[in-house]
C-alpha cells in the first residue's frame, strides 16, 4: 500500500534467508539462482510468462572463522515475487565439486509464510 502523497517510486526489493544443511566436507562455495517474477505482474499467475520472469545468479562464499557455508541471504531488486531457487554448484573444502546436470536437478520453492519480525 502506498499514499497518493509519496509520488516517487521505491526500489522494490525482496530477500531469500537460504539455509544449507549438509553431511560430509565444509562448503567453500555455491552458485544459486534465483528466480521471479517482475514487478509489472500484479498477482503470481499460475503459469509465468517468459517476458514477467527474472533471474540472478549468486555465488556464497562461507565467511571467515565458519567451518562451512550454512546460512545466506540474498536480494534481488526490480522483483514483484519470488518463484524458485536453483542449485547450480557446490565447490567444497576438500576440492571436491557437485555440479547441476540432467540426471540431478536441486530446485527449491520458498515459503510464502513469513513471519512479522522475522528475518
């Protein structure tokens, strides 16, 4: 909701809090991508068409003194909605990689419940 008096328009914005849990070797990276739709859809439709979608490619890096990647946040701005993320690749500390085929896809749907207050 905005007031007629505000006149200016504001970067929309909307953040993804992604949480990593995994069993084996420290995360030393990932690649996501994350997917929208954009501002100009006034309600989430069923089937998104390919001129509303937006997309952005994040690289995580683990931050200093953690044992691994566990947690992130990312933005994306000029987004009305947030559809999906995709998990591209995972570089981990032991110089091992996974990475996003046919055969092995990891796509998740954020929650639409958002908690007041929460981050």
């Amino acid at each position: 909701m905005r007031l007629a008096e505000d006149g200016h328009d504001r970067d929309l914005a909307q953040g993804l809090h992604i949480s990593l849990i995994h069993f084996g070797p420290a995360i030393a990276s990932v690649e996501i991508t994350v997917y929208g739709v954009t501002t100009r859809v006034g309600a989430l439709p069923v089937e998104i068409a390919a001129s509303n979608e937006i997309s952005k490619t994040f690289i995580l890096h683990p931050g200093e003194g953690r044992k691994g990647l566990q947690e992130a946040t990312v933005w994306m701005h000029q987004v009305g909605a947030l559809t999906h993320v995709e998990l591209n690749s995972m570089s981990y500390a032991d110089g091992s990689e996974w990475h996003e085929s046919k055969s092995s896809i990891c796509v998740a749907t954020p929650s639409l419940f958002l908690l007041v207050g929460a981050k």
